[in-house]
C-alpha cells in the first residue's frame, strides 16, 4: 500500500542487529512476550496451540505487575522479566509480542527493532501520529517484520472485497459505513482493581506511567487504563481500528485528507475521560467517505456496507454479499463470498511466522497499521479539539482545516 509513502522509506541500519536469525522453514521461532494482561493471555494461548503446528515456543515473558508475570511464566515455562529492556537482550529470540497499554507501543516497538527482533504489537499501532511516523521510518530500516494485532485482516473477506471492486463489480466507490458498538449494563470497560496490587512492592507504577503525565498512584487508572486518555484512545483507537481496517484494506485507500470526530458521554457518568458514544466521518483523497458509528450503550448494529454506484457489498458474519443497484440489476451479478480465515490471533500468528521464514505477504503490516491507527487518532484529535481537521502528507501532519 501507498498510503505510509509520506513516511518516508529509509536504507536497512548497518547498527540494528540481524533480523534473519531464522535459517529455514522448519527452524523453532523463540518468542518473547511483553504484557501479561487479559488480551496477552490471549497470544500466550494461540501461541501455546502453534507450537507444535508452527514450531514455536514462547522462551522469555514479561509484565510489571508481580502476579500476573509470575502466572505467565508458569503458564508458558518462559524465563520472567520485569523490565521488557532485559527481555530483548533474551538470548536467542526471533520476536516480540507487544500487548501492554497504548502509551507504551511505539517505544517498546522501536527498541525491538534497533535489538533486530520482528514484531506483533497489539493495535493501535503507536499512541500517537508523530510515533507512527517514526515507527514505520525505523522498521523499514531495520529491515524487520512486523504484524499489527488487527486480528481481523486474516479474514479473506477483505481482500477478495478489493479485488472485485479493483474489477468494476460494484462500480465507483462513493462511501463506506460501519460500526463497533456494545451494550454494558453499569459503566463501560471498568475494571474491579485487584486489592493485592502495591506498587513498589509487587508493581512498578512508574514503569507503567512511562513518558505519560506523572501522577500519584490510581488503581482504576492501571486496571481500567482503556478509560483515560493518558494511555489509550478509548473507542476510536480499541474497537474502530478493527472496523476501519476492513474498509482501508477492500477500498485500498491511504491516509483521510479530512476528519470529524463526535460524540459524549451521553449514558455513563462513572468517571471515564473518553467518551461512551463516538461518531467520525473520514474524507479519503481517493474520493470516498467513511462514516463510523459506536456506543457502548447501545448495541444495535448498522449494516457494514461499502457502497458504488452500481452495487454495494455488505459484510456479514459469514463473508459478504453483492447487491446490485436499481439501475444495473442487468450488468452486476447478486453474489455471495463465503469466508476463510476469520479474526483469530493464532492465524494472524501463523501469518507472522511465514513471514519471517518465507518472505509471506502479511495480513497487516507496518503501512496498513498506521494507516488505520492514525485515521483513528485524527478522529481523537478532532473531537478534543472540538475541530475539522486534515492531514499533510508532505510535512506527515495534523492541520486544520
């Protein structure tokens, strides 16, 4: 894809260490994980079910909170860490897995590159545009590989979508619309924090804080972090991500030239920053508008539609549909495209692994990644700053517009 083209490509670092450790398709990968949380559990898990299909073994682990390191060390047989700087220097590993908040994506994704080992980070991307932008400029000149965690791209929906609009199927693409929304009962992505937890004795608050604002220790702010917009972009950065990929990846777009962000805390009142209800509309330059929809208190789905002005399709749980408009019931053909693959961790995994072993095309790279990411944080922006804005590929910039 074109659309980190702005980010600039740069000649492989002669300082970064090797990444093509891996000598042939049947030589073990040695995995370190960063982030021993629920959604790490979640790669502990599929990577425990690679392991004899993909040879793989998870050999080092790591989290800043006592317990649940100690539990992911005794889960996988990984060597703990405390401090995922000491975790690079693991002898031995091929790649990282980064699932810890936010805040802390780009610079663990950096110091993996410069240590010349790949990379899976959890979506988004970076926290940030100008961290994106740096994170695809150094990738590209380690010369690793790495796969954003939008688990969802190992669906074959989307490019088997993209191929048929690249055809004419549906004719010219005019805007897309889709949703993410939830329906909690008390308040949305709260946490119980564990009573156990002290830092300075079994968890370092610091490490967690990292270069975000210094503040006195907060159990909701570390179990609940998804709420606060110090470490996460609440529903645009977690669950819009997942959405827009879809469209990004069948539409082939890059970069929105033009974003507007709205929404509220129109139901919970439980002391969340980041808003309950979130709404964007994204202008692309390839002459297309994407409306995304989500709240957390209501659940009811809009149809996932991208629609041309001969047909439109629609995704849906097993695939997607082709409709044809009124007027071209003659020229476009109903169809249905029946899915394989599916949003699973342990495929988007496998995806990894043959890229590292045989040059394999990934299911979302470095570009997709921020593409998606930062489309999603101009939204953030755009609402904070109650403002239309636009993006300068030029200068790789947020303006207004």
């Amino acid at each position: 894809m074109a659309g980190a083209a702005a980010v600039g490509a740069a000649a492989p670092s002669a300082s970064a260490k090797s990444a093509a450790r891996v000598g042939g398709a049947n030589e073990r990968l040695h995995v370190g994980v960063i982030g021993a949380g629920g959604n790490a559990r979640g790669h502990m898990r599929a990577l425990k079910r690679l392991a004899g299909p993909d040879n793989v073994e998870i050999n080092a682990v790591c989290d800043i909170y006592d317990p649940r390191r100690e539990a992911a060390a005794e889960f996988t047989g990984g060597k703990p860490y405390s401090d995922y700087r000491a975790l690079l220097e693991h002898p031995g590993l091929d790649y990282v897995t980064v699932s810890v908040p936010e805040h802390w994506h780009a610079q663990i994704t950096l110091d993996a590159a410069d240590a010349g080992l790949h990379v899976y980070v959890e979506k988004p991307l970076t926290y940030s545009i100008s961290e994106g932008v740096e994170v695809v400029r150094r990738v590209k000149r380690a010369g690793i590989v790495l796969q954003c965690g939008i688990q969802g791209m190992s669906d074959d929906s989307y490019e088997r979508a993209a191929a048929m609009i690249r055809e004419g199927v549906i004719g010219k693409v005019v805007m897309a619309h889709i949703d993410y929304s939830r329906n909690h009962r008390e308040d949305f992505w709260l946490r119980p924090p564990d009573p156990e937890a002290s830092p300075g004795v079994n968890l370092d608050w610091k490490a967690f804080l990292g270069k975000a604002k210094k503040r006195p220790w907060d159990p909701d702010r570390f179990f609940s972090w998804r709420r606060y917009w110090d470490y996460s972009g609440g529903i645009a950065t977690d669950l819009f991500v997942h959405r827009l990929a879809r469209i990004v990846k069948a539409c082939d777009l890059t970069t929105p030239s033009r974003v507007v962000a709205t929404g509220g805390h129109y139901f919970f009142n439980g002391g969340a920053e980041v808003p309950d209800t979130f709404n964007a509309l994204l202008e692309y330059p390839e002459g297309i508008d994407v409306l995304l929809v989500s709240s957390m208190a209501s659940q009811k789905s809009i149809r996932h539609v991208i629609r041309g002005n001969k047909g439109s399709i629609e995704f849906t749980r097993e695939g997607f549909l082709v409709e044809p408009e009124n007027l071209f019931k003659d020229e476009v053909r109903p169809r249905a495209h029946k899915k394989s693959g599916g949003e699973d961790m342990a495929l988007h995994h496998n995806n990894l692994h043959n890229a590292i072993r045989k040059g394999e095309a990934l299911k979302c790279d470095v570009e997709l990644g921020f593409n998606v990411s930062m489309a999603c944080q101009m939204a953030v922006e755009s609402f904070r700053r109650k403002k239309s804005l636009g993006w300068d590929p030029r200068r790789s910039r947020v303006v207004r517009t």
